[in-house]
C-alpha cells in the first residue's frame, strides 16, 4: 500500500462516532457563518441566510450517518448472508393469482357452482 493511499485513510470517516464529530463540525462552522450573516446583512436577508445555513448540517449529518455501516456485536456470532432464499415449490395446487399451465377438468366441487377451473 502507498503513502498516498495511507493518508486517504485518515480522511475516510468508518465509524458513527466520526460521522457525529464531523456533523457537529459543519453544524458549528453552520451557527458562525449565519451569525456573520445576521450581522453583515441586518433585517430579513440576514435572518433568510442565517437559517438557510443552519438547514446544511441537518442534510450533510444524515447523508454522513447513513453512509457509515454499523460494525456488527460479535464476528463469532455473526451469520452467513444467503444470496437468495430458497423458493418452495408447490406439488399441483392451483393457485388463484397466477395461471396454470394447463385447464383441469375437474371444476368445482360443488354441483351447484358453474365454475370451471
């Protein structure tokens, strides 16, 4: 591995914790530049900008938080993923929500229905 690669690392955020730090980070850097703004801008442009700056940690944090995997309890206890499950397969049961194949000539088991399955 190069040194280039090791110093990204050190930028990569792996865990909640660091997920959190960095939100509270852009949520302080947020609370100074809108107060800047209120005090640069006095009356309703000011109030407008500062609250549109305080709305960035909000997106930023959770885009942060869903994009860091949660590490599992315990490896040792931690359970193989299954590509797909297996599909039950069903003998000659007829199903309403989809066709069969072929019409059986059975019908219904009532004489005094008119159905023909």
């Amino acid at each position: 591995m190069g040194m280039r690669n090791r110093i990204a690392r050190l930028f990569t955020i792996k865990t909640p914790v660091e997920a959190y730090l960095v939100t509270y980070a852009i949520a302080v850097g947020a609370i100074e530049r809108g107060l800047t703004y209120m005090h640069n801008y006095p009356g309703n442009s000011g109030v407008i900008l500062a609250i549109a700056c305080l709305g960035v940690p909000f997106i930023a944090g959770a885009k942060l938080v869903d994009s860091v995997k949660v590490p599992a309890i315990s490896p040792v206890r931690a359970m193989p993923a299954r590509a797909t499950m297996p599909v039950p397969r069903s003998g000659g049961r007829i199903s309403r929500s989809r066709p069969t194949p072929f019409r059986r000539g059975r019908g219904s088991a009532l004489r005094s229905s008119r159905r023909t399955d």
